[in-house]
C-alpha cells in the first residue's frame, strides 16, 4: 500500500511534479543504505525479534508520516521507510541461512523470497485501486497503523525478555 499511495502524496499531498517522488526514493534509498551499515551492531543489540521490532516501526512511522502535509515530514518518512524495511528482511533471511540444512538451503530461501516478495505485488494492485477512491491521507495512515501494529508481535516473541537480545552468531 505504501508503495500505491506515493505518487498520490506527492501530487495531491504536496503540490509537486511526479519526478518528486524520485527524491524521496533516493531518500529511502539512504536510510536503507544506513541500515544495512549498521545492521550487524543493531542485530546483536536488539536481537533477532527487536531489530524486526524496529523495523516495523520505523516502518510504521515512516508510512504516517506521508500522511503529513510539508515538506518535511514526507522526506522524513521516506528516511524512516527505508530504514525499517531491510530490517525484517535480513532478520527473516538469516533465520533461513542459519536454520536451513545446507541441502535444502536453495529451495527454502526461493520459497521464503516468494513468501516475502508476493503479498507486495498483490497489495500493490490493491493500493492502486484504494488511491482512487479515497484521500491520499487514507492509505499512509491506515498502512502506518498496521505496521505499528505488526511491530508488537516480535517484541512480545517468546523467550526474550523485555530488554535483552539473543544471542546472533558471529561468522
């Protein structure tokens, strides 16, 4: 839905020309450049649930704060966007790598990506038909709802207590 809903927050949000939207890509494309420099100290701060924790609401934040008029809060989203998406993603594919017997890695990892990667391009024809007919403002808040939500499930994941990471090994 995020996705969708970019070039409506652009045009009708802020009053800019779609070529806007490729500043705040390139925006997004820092912050997720800046996690992934950082994403093995965080990983073993926050453990595997609270750096997906993280993700989600950065995620989240990041998705409401489109829903903002300025032009401050929406690059300031695109930041936040792009921080938080690889997070879930590095914490899922390494549970693949470091759970998956070497023989079966292969297959696992395609049929994990298919399961990551799907849903996007489903809710992406959803989130075109919703930009529509509704206001722009919609999507972002409903979709930054949603992630905050998502980022409660692995902070409450069993067997880490509140404050302290598991252990992720070095290699």
């Amino acid at each position: 839905m995020n996705g969708a809903s970019l070039y409506a927050v652009v045009d009708a949000g802020l009053g800019r020309a779609p070529s806007w939207a490729g500043v705040l890509y390139a925006v997004h494309g820092a912050g997720s450049v800046a996690t992934g420099l950082a994403a093995g100290t965080l990983l073993r701060r926050l453990g595997e649930r609270g750096f997906a924790a993280w993700g989600c609401a950065l995620f989240g934040l990041g998705v409401a704060a489109r829903a903002l008029p300025g032009d401050t809060p929406v690059p300031a989203g695109s930041l936040l966007i792009g921080a938080g998406l690889p997070c879930v993603l590095i914490v899922a594919l390494t549970a693949v790598q470091r759970e998956t017997p070497a023989d079966r890695l292969g297959v696992t990892a395609g049929r994990v990506h298919t399961l990551l990667y799907a849903p996007n391009a489903v809710a992406l024809v959803a989130g075109a038909g919703l930009v529509a007919v509704t206001d722009h403002r919609v999507l972002p808040e409903v979709t930054g709802a949603a992630a905050l939500g998502c980022a409660v499930v692995p902070a409450r994941g069993r067997g880490v207590r509140s404050g302290e990471a598991e252990e992720v090994p070095r290699r």
